[in-house]
C-alpha cells in the first residue's frame, strides 16, 4: 500500500491492514559512475518496500532523499543537507507517520552512506519517549536466493554502481541504464591516502572512490538483478513479519523510561 496513492477513507482501512507498521525506503540524490541514474539507491529501496508490502500488507511511505551523502558533494546532482536537518527531518517525518496511526516504523535503507547515520539515529529513540518504535533490518537476502546466486556473481571489489546495482537496475528500471563501451572495467581509487591503523576518518570514500565508482558494471546482467531483488524482497518481507508480531520493544521502552523518571 503506497501512502500517497490511497484516499484518506482508503488510509484509513490500510493502517488497520498493515497492523500499524510502516516501512520507509530511505535513499539520496548521487552520481552512480557515469551509466546509473542518481536516485539509484531509493528507487530499489522502494521497489522492494513496495513488493514485501504487496505480500506482507504495510504501508510504504512516499519518495524520501534527504539522507547523508556529504561525501558525493564534489559531484553534481548531489543533494546534502545539513546533519542537523538531517536528523531533524527523519524525526519530524516518523512523528507524522506515529500520528497518522502507524507506530512501527521500519527503516529500510538503499544507501550505504546511511551505515553511521541510521543506528545513530534509531539509538536516540532513548533520548526521550516517543509515542513511536523505530526498527533498522539493514540489508538482508534469503538463504535460498542468496545459494542460487552463489557462483553467479564474479566481481569481489563490487562497492558502487558496479555488478550488482548494475544488474538490479537492468532488472528494475532498464530504460534508466545507460551502460556504453566506453564504460571503465572498474572504478579506480585516488592514490594518497596514507593507510593509517586503527583510525577512522570521513575522506575514506572520496579516496577509494573519487568518481563514485566502485566495481564491474560490464558484468550486471538482467538474471542476476532479478534473483538479488527477489531475495531482498523475501528478507524485507520477513522484517514486516516479525514487527507486526513485536510487543517486546514496546513494552521495554516503557519498561526503560519508567525507571529513568523514578
């Protein structure tokens, strides 16, 4: 059920259908190489929110690209906002959606500049009550699926725009592809940066992957996207399962801020 094509008689029925859980497919706006449309991360989230939520009733939120992708600024079709709008808006959205009537709110992220921003965000739900749960799957497949693609994918360097979000765009959205000869064997990292043990820092991607670019795209095919979208489908849909079944997070949180206000 998509939020923004029922009638509000139509919501209203579908909040009930969905148990109160709503998934939100988060993504960004950025370059992916120079063959993969820049809403690349949200249009597969989404694909796959919608199909779980066909065969596993929830409502899916409506297109949302406001998340962390400082590290693509330099490139252009980037959108990054401020951290602190960032986190700001995701609050505000999921109080809109805990007013509406869907309390479970499952989090399912397209994007891998989310990684650090999403557990920082679902641990602040014990800043302070929220009339709402928040619960983070991270990416998942089946067992099944994941066995039939065992073998089938080659490239073990694959990070970005490379074999597998090529082969899951050729699946999804073919006409949005636009894979040429021209296209690099593989993206190819700006030398530098000195390797420095037991550190983190914020410029690792721009370093490793100055050109968004990150894999094999030569190698995505139509069957291998259609296997991984179907075992991230499967996986998604199990998450819904277990959430409408959830009474343990609720009751804890309770549980939680009872002691903290005595």
């Amino acid at each position: 059920m998509r939020w923004e094509h029922m009638t509000a008689p139509e919501f209203a029925k579908g909040v009930g259908k969905a148990r109160g859980v709503c998934v939100l497919p988060l993504g960004v706006l950025e370059k992916h190489g120079e063959h993969l449309p820049l809403g690349t991360d949200l249009f597969f989230a989404r694909r796959v929110a919608r199909e779980a939520a066909r065969r596993e009733p929830a409502i899916v939120f409506p297109p949302y690209f406001f998340t962390q992708i400082h590290e693509a600024k330099h490139e252009r079709g980037a959108v990054a906002v401020s951290g602190r709008m960032m986190m700001d808006l995701l609050a505000e959205t999921c109080s809109e959606i805990a007013r509406n009537g869907l309390r479970k709110i499952i989090l399912y992220n397209g994007h891998g500049g989310n990684n650090s921003f999403l557990p920082f965000f679902g641990q602040l739900a014990l800043e302070r009550p929220r009339d709402y749960a928040v619960y983070l799957p991270g990416w998942g497949s089946d067992p099944e699926i994941d066995r039939k693609l065992k073998g089938k994918l080659q490239d073990k360097y694959d990070g970005h725009a490379g074999e597998g979000e090529t082969s899951l765009m050729m699946a999804l959205y073919p006409q949005d592809v636009r894979l040429k000869a021209d296209i690099p064997a593989r993206g190819r990292p700006w030398p530098g940066l000195p390797k420095l043990k037991g550190t983190q820092n914020a410029i690792w991607w721009y370093s490793l992957h100055p050109h968004h670019y990150a894999g094999q795209a030569r190698l995505g095919t139509v069957e291998k996207g259609r296997l991984m979208f179907e075992g991230s489908v499967r996986h998604l849909g199990g998450v819904i399962r277990a959430v409408k079944a959830d009474t343990a997070v609720a009751r804890l949180t309770r549980s939680f801020f009872s002691k903290v206000k005595h």
